[in-house]
C-alpha cells in the first residue's frame, strides 16, 4: 500500500506538470512539444519534484511553495532520460517507444532542448528572493549530470576503471540531481544555507542508496524490474558489481571472467555464472552493506535538521523504499 504522503505529493506533482504544460500545447511549433507531452505522460515515479514538495513542507510551509523547484527538477531530470535514450539507442521507456523510435532521433534532440528550456522558465516563477541561489544550484547540479554521463561513456571504452571512480561517476550522473532536489525545494521557502547544506546531503546519500538497489536488481532483481534480467551483465557494463568481483577475484575467476566478457550467444550461461561469481566474491552483500550505509548517513542528516515527528516518519519511509523497492 501506496504511503498517504507519496500519494498525495505525486498528486499535487503531476498536476503542477499538467497545469503547467498546458501553456505549451501539443501541435504548436511543429509539433516540438508533442515529444515533451508524450515523455511526460507515460508516467515515471515523479520521486525529484516529491522530494522537492517534501522539503517544502518539512521546512513547515506549504508544498505548493516548491513548485516551481519541483518542475524544474523534473523536466530536467525527463530531458536527460530523452537525450540518454538517443545515447544508448535505447528502443523503449516505462514500456514504451521511445521518442526518437516514435519520432526520430532529431526530434528527441530538439525537444529534449526545449525541455532543459522549460525546466528553467519554471524555475524563474519561484519568488525573487530564493531564485538566485536555487539557479544557481540547479545550473551547478545540471553541468555535474552531463560530466557523469560522459563519465559513464569514458568508461565503457576503460578496463582499469575503480569502485571509486564508479561512485563518483554515479555521484554526478544520479545522485546530484536526487539532493539538489530535496536542497532546492528548502531554499524555495526560504531555508538558511546550513539547513540547506543538510538537505543536500541527505538527498546525495539516498541517491547513491537509489543507484546500489538498481545495481543489485538488475541481477538478483528476477522479473520485478520488468526489463532483462541480468542486463548489465550481458553488457558487459562497470557497475558496483562487477568492478568489485573483478577486484576480489582470484586470478583463475578473473581469467574466466575476462573469457565470459568475449562470449555472445548464451546469455542464461553468462549471466548465471557472472552472477555466482559475484556471491562469491562478497559483491552483492558488500553492495547492500554500502546502501545501508548510505541510507544511514541520509538519515544522520535528517537528524541534524530536527525535523517533527511527522516529518521524520515520511523520510524514514522513504529512506526504506530505496532500499526496499523491487523496481
């Protein structure tokens, strides 16, 4: 059962976005916001503008105050899913087309444009006071998620990539924009910059909890993700996973791993004895180890902000849905 406060601010974030995308009508312009309205509405858990409203509210003002954070977020954070797609040539998102399948990839790269554009037309309704210091943050948090995507593409051309290097990768590329989310809907209502700091804080910590999970259920996840199972395997891709099971493997495994990585056409084999390679070398457990780690340090945050007990309960829930989830 879906919690009460998730509901109600995923509510209240899917009709500010509607409401707001009204201005830009499908059919106008040639068609450059239809892609927009498309990628909007095929759903997605709307996590960044919630967290936004969230903190708005925590801070003891009324959520709504951190709308304008919160569509910034999210239009952001769906430009770069668009132009990620194009990328990975990616065929399908949330289960469905793409948009440059369903249009093509010159579309996706134009609208994705015009959604960065619209992220910060939202952006600058936020009160005058609050709006330097949230535009600053938001262009800061925005240049850091394009250097971790290019992180993550250097990687895929390097064999001597490290489990600190990956952290930070996924630091810049996920986690960034998961606390400037929380850390832009406090300075929406006017929090000071220690608290500000906080909230950072505990948002960069729960993304690096978000992405440990997704790494682990990619490959012990079963059918709950609704995609491959064991994708990044098959991939051949530098997770947490792999980057440790190839750090701890003895030389005999890495030798077998290094064969498995060249091997196409039997990819039950591969991914079964990848992923036994993996509980053998400790990745799985030392990945769920870090997440809860991470966790703890959001909550530490949280606890330095003092927050009511109401408050609290929210992120504690929160904080075990990122480890909980099963998608």
């Amino acid at each position: 059962m879906e919690h009460p406060t998730l509901t109600r601010l995923k509510q209240e974030a899917n009709h500010a976005i509607e409401s707001f995308l009204q201005r830009y009508p499908q059919g106008v312009a040639d068609g450059l916001y239809d892609p927009v309205h498309y990628l909007m509405g095929i759903g997605g858990k709307r996590l960044r503008a919630v967290l936004a409203l969230s903190a708005a509210e925590a801070e003891g003002f009324e959520a709504k105050k951190a709308q304008p954070a919160a569509l910034a977020v999210e239009l952001f954070h769906n430009f770069t899913l668009m132009h990620d797609d194009i990328m990975d040539q990616a065929p399908r998102r949330r289960g469905n087309p793409t948009v440059h399948i369903k249009w093509d990839e010159n579309a996706g790269i134009l609208s994705g444009d015009a959604m960065y554009t619209l992220a910060h037309m939202a952006l600058a309704e936020m009160n005058s006071e609050n709006l330097p210091p949230a535009l600053r943050m938001f262009n800061q948090t925005a240049l850091e998620v394009c250097i971790g995507q290019q992180s993550d593409m250097d990687f895929e051309q390097r064999s001597d990539v490290t489990v600190e290097e990956y952290m930070e990768m996924i630091r810049l590329k996920t986690s960034v924009l998961v606390a400037a989310s929380l850390a832009m809907g406090a300075i929406a209502v006017g929090a000071n910059e220690e608290r500000v700091k906080l909230w950072y804080k505990a948002g960069e910590q729960l993304g690096l909890a978000f992405q440990m999970q997704d790494d682990l259920l990619d490959v012990f996840g079963g059918d709950a993700m609704g995609k491959q199972v064991g994708g990044d395997i098959l991939s051949n891709k530098k997770t947490f996973l792999r980057l440790h099971t190839w750090e701890k493997a003895n030389p005999d495994l890495l030798g077998d791993l290094k064969k498995w990585d060249k091997i196409e056409g039997q990819p039950m084999e591969k991914v079964e004895f990848v992923k036994n390679a993996m509980i053998e070398c400790g990745a799985d457990a030392a990945a769920r180890s870090a997440m809860l780690d991470y966790v703890g340090q959001a909550m530490s945050a949280l606890d330095d902000l003092n927050l009511s007990d109401t408050n609290r309960e929210w992120f504690d829930f929160l904080g075990g849905l990122v480890t909980q989830r099963t998608s």
